[in-house]
C-alpha cells in the first residue's frame, strides 16, 4: 500500500513516526509531505524519515485561509504522481481535500475541540475521523474513538527511548520549565493564558529557589532573556521528563509531561477532553487564568515524594489506555473493514494494549 502523510507541526512528527517506521518494515511506501518549518525538518531528519517540504503559511488567520487553494494544488501534483492508497493527517485538511477529489480515503485525527476553523476545513471531506474517547464533539458516523492520548504513540512505554533519560540534572535545586506559546496557531484565536505583569511575577518568584528555564515562541524581555532556554528538537522530551514542574500555556507540553509523569500546570483559556480527564487523574492542573498559579506551585514543588506520586498516577493512566501506535498500524493496514469492525465492537481496540 502506498501512503501520504501531512506533517504541519512539530507534534506531527511524532504523533506518527513510530506508525511510519511500523508500515515501512511491512512493507509499505510512505512519503511525507511536510510543512517548511525548521524544527519539523529538524526532527524528520533526526528520525531518519524521508519527506519533500511544502511552503509555510502566512502568521494570519486571513493569509492561512487564502493560502489553502495553493497548497492544496501542490498536494493534488504530489499526489498524482504519488498515486497514494491512503491519506493520513493530523487535522489534515489538504489530504482531505485531495483524497475527496481524488477519491481517495483519508484517515484525520484530531484531539482539540476548540479548533473550529480547523474542524470546518477537513471534516466534510474526510473519509474517518479518529480522536480520544474523552474528546467532547461528535462528528457524525465517519467517527471512531480511542481510548488513548495522542501523545502515547510516542511516549507510551513500548516506545520510550534513550531521548527521554538523556537531560542529567546538574544542580540540587529543583527545576522548572516556564512555556509561552505565540498564539499564531487557529486553535489560540481569541485565548489567552499569561500577562506581561504574571510573566515578571512568577519568574521572580520562583528563580530566588527553583532554577527556572524559560521556553517562548515570542521574543523575551530583556530582564528574562537570562532564563532563556536554546532548546534542540531532539532534547525537549528529555527536559520535560527532567524538570520537577512544568508551567505552560502550551497544552501539547502539559499532556507530555502527564504521559512522563511530570507534574504540570497549564495556564490557558483553551480547554480540551485530554486536558480535562488528565487532571482527573491528577496528572494536570488547569488555570483559566494566572490567578492562584503561583500558590500551586509551591505546594507542588512542596510535596513529599513527588516524582513517586505522580509516577504512580501515570501508572493507573497507562493501565487504562491504549497503545495507539499499535492499534494505528492495526486500523490502517486493516483499513476499510478496520472502520467498519470499529463500528460494531469499539472495544476491539483494547486488544492493543
């Protein structure tokens, strides 16, 4: 079978590099059509995937959407010479759009409720749509439920690697990592997470006991460009499991760290299915605002034995998922009558665990 992914984020890459690296081994020809961004380069080639680029979008909302025609066009040439059985992506609207035109089946996951402009672009044209079973819409009988986080398919136990253990501590103090996204992306239109002012205050807080690294899509003020962390693609895993706590507006980084055990704290007005039953586990604690953040720290970073209570919460976690990735190669070799078993007995996928 031959295969076309779109990767338009870093997540991307690893939401699928295991499931590549699967159809490869038996068998199957892949080619990746990847968005020209650095880092997702970066990653591929340090996985050793094989990929072509297409062009990155404008920052805007109005520039993305008048770019889509222009880049589904370059989906449509790729795919004609291609002549792919199957397209798969992670909110993929140009596979969608292509295999509808195509007719081609599409395979589309997704985990973020909130993306709504997102939503419209792929789900008429999509031919299945797979998201976790705590994901709150319902897109109509063309959706089938996991009961898993995309995150697992790389950082579920039958796939951790020597990544994860490479950041050694270097100091006895305990370590934090502080995230602040640029609110570029569709789904963070009209959300909010820290001020310039919470900014300031919780990292002066905090940096007088804690070594405090700071991750940001945007530029820094200059009294907190000491804080600055250069991160490397390939050593973002490793930190997040090194750090005692994460604060973050970056919801992708919180569910990480919940699948490593690291405590988190997630600063954001967006909201999600997976953020919400990973708080039940304990795993996340979400604030809408920066108000009581700081408190909560503390008494996390306080707790006695905390790496042991939250590796025993990750524990009862994984014991009640599934393992993505290989329910992924499952659904896709076996695809359509994969679709349509799903349909009838859901909890096959409990087979993959």
């Amino acid at each position: 079978m031959k295969i076309l992914f779109e990767v338009c984020h870093p997540a991307h890459v690893h939401y699928f590099r295991n499931l590549i690296k699967k159809l490869e081994s038996n068998g199957h020809e892949i080619k990746i059509l990847a968005q020209n961004r650095g880092i997702i380069q970066k990653l591929l080639q340090n996985f050793n995937l094989q990929y072509k680029v297409f062009p990155n979008l404008p920052k805007n909302i109005i520039g993305k959407l008048i770019f889509i025609p222009f880049i589904d066009f370059i989906f449509y040439k790729e795919a004609k010479k291609f002549k792919p059985d199957l397209f798969i992506g992670f909110a993929g609207a140009y596979v969608a759009h292509i295999g509808w035109l195509r007719r081609i089946h599409s395979i589309i996951f997704d985990d973020t409720e909130n993306a709504n402009l997102s939503h419209i672009s792929y789900k008429r044209f999509a031919s299945v749509i797979l998201t976790p079973t705590c994901f709150s819409k319902n897109f109509g009988n063309k959706h089938i439920k996991f009961d898993s986080y995309m995150e697992l398919s790389y950082l579920h136990p039958n796939y951790l690697d020597a990544l994860i253990a490479s950041e050694d501590k270097n100091t006895s103090r305990k370590k934090i990592l502080l995230r602040f996204v640029s609110w570029r992306a569709t789904h963070d239109v009209g959300q909010k997470g820290f001020t310039y002012d919470a900014k300031m205050k919780i990292v002066e807080s905090l940096s007088d006991n804690y070594d405090v690294i700071i991750s940001s899509e945007e530029e820094l003020p200059e009294t907190l460009e000491k804080y600055k962390y250069q991160l490397s693609p390939e050593k973002i895993l490793a930190l997040l499991n090194a750090v005692d706590l994460y604060i973050g507006e970056g919801a992708t980084m919180a569910s990480e760290c919940a699948m490593l055990g690291t405590p988190a704290i997630y600063v954001n007005t967006l909201n999600a299915g997976t953020l919400r039953e990973q708080e039940n586990y304990g795993l996340i604690n979400i604030f809408n605002t920066p108000e009581g953040v700081l408190e909560k720290a503390h008494s996390i970073l306080q707790t006695p034995d905390l790496k042991h209570i939250y590796q025993t919460r990750r524990q009862k976690m994984l014991s009640q998922k599934i393992d993505i990735t290989a329910f992924m190669v499952w659904f896709v070799e076996n695809y359509p009558s994969s679709f349509d078993l799903m349909k009838k007995q859901p909890d096959y996928q409990y087979n993959y665990k």
